[in-house]
C-alpha cells in the first residue's frame, strides 16, 4: 500500500520463496548455500529466524491455513525426480507421505492440491489430488509443451499457470477444476503467478 520496502532478518546466506502464513506472522523460506538448501522459520515478533530442516534437499514452503503444516518439495535426484512433503510445524515430523511432484498450490481450505509433474513423453504437466478422502493424483493439464507454476484463485474458481509459448514462458488462465477454456493473461513472459486475496490481481 505504501510502495516501503522493510527488511524482515538478515545474516542468512540465499533467502529463496519467503511465504507468509495465513495470519501473517509468521514466514517460511528456503536458504540455499553451497551444503544445500533447508526451511527456515521467522516469527515477525520475534525477528529472529530458526532453522526448521537440516536435511539439506528442501525448498519452497506453503503454510495449511490453520499454519499447523508446511508443505515444501525436495530438491530433485539423480534421475531428475522430486518430492511434495508436509511437515508439522510443531517440529513432530511428517505428517503424510510424500508426493512425487514440484510447486505445490492449494485452494484456500487445503482441500485439493494442484502441482506439477515430469515425464519424458510430456515434460512438465499439472496434476491435482485431493486431500481429503482419496488422495489419487490425476493429471489435469497434459499437452507437449511444459506447463508450470500453477496457482488456485482464492474463490477455487480458476487456474493460473505457466506454459510454453513461441519464445518463453507465458501465463493462462483456466477454469478449475474442469480445466475448460485456456486464456493468456501475461502481456510478456511470466512465471509463478501468485493471487492476491481477493482474487483480483496476478502478481
């Protein structure tokens, strides 16, 4: 609203993807150093951030709306495959098994989870998977070119994503979770669309 940049914390190596929880006070981010990358936590009242992983292949973190859990992905093997995981953020641990795929993106109650995931045949598609009752994930936009970086709109309505274009990266629009109708909303390349709350603006 002002346009006044503030710094949060300071003294960490490569801060990467900084997410607020739903109360905004709390943020999660990655720090990527040459020993890997791992979540921290910086409770804004505080000011002081703590490590939250030390396994050295995390990145990128989604708060659940209650912030009881982060859902973050693992750095990709030797084979090029990675990981969806929810941790606690009481620091007991996992608390559902992983998902191979990359860019979690959750509707507003966390009831469904759209990501993206590599094939040899397609390279990246989208897929969703519900989280509560069968949690079997199903491709949801699957054509040649990649596709990436999807975003729910908070109403659950519609789809952002990223997908190839002649030259770069461009962003659509799609209806969700039908998936019909495919509109460009990017006037040059774009990635990671993020909504804002009310669903108005793409940043």
């Amino acid at each position: 609203a002002t346009g006044q940049s503030t710094v949060l914390s300071s003294g960490t190596t490569n801060v990467v993807g900084p997410r607020f929880s739903s109360d905004a006070r709390r943020v999660v981010f990655a720090d990527r150093d040459a020993r890997g990358s791992d979540l921290w936590l910086l409770n804004l009242e505080g000011g002081t951030p703590s490590r939250f992983t030390f396994d050295g292949r995390l990145y990128g973190g989604v708060w659940s709306p209650d912030g009881s859990q982060i859902a973050t992905q693992t750095l990709t093997d030797s084979d090029g495959v990675s990981s969806i995981r929810f941790l606690a953020t009481d620091g007991s641990g996992q608390v559902r098994a992983d998902v191979q795929g990359a860019q979690p993106s959750f509707d507003a109650k966390w009831s469904v989870m759209v990501f993206t995931r590599y094939s040899e045949e397609n390279k990246w598609d989208i897929w969703y998977m519900p989280l509560d009752g069968e949690h079997e994930p199903k491709p949801l936009i699957a054509t040649p070119v990649s596709e990436r970086g999807s975003a729910i709109s908070p109403d659950g309505n519609w789809l952002a994503y990223g997908a190839e274009g002649d030259m770069w990266i461009q962003l659509f629009l799609t209806r969700f979770p039908s998936a019909v109708g495919k509109w460009q909303v990017s006037p040059g390349m774009g990635l990671q669309p993020r909504w804002s709350s009310d669903g108005k603006r793409l940043y």
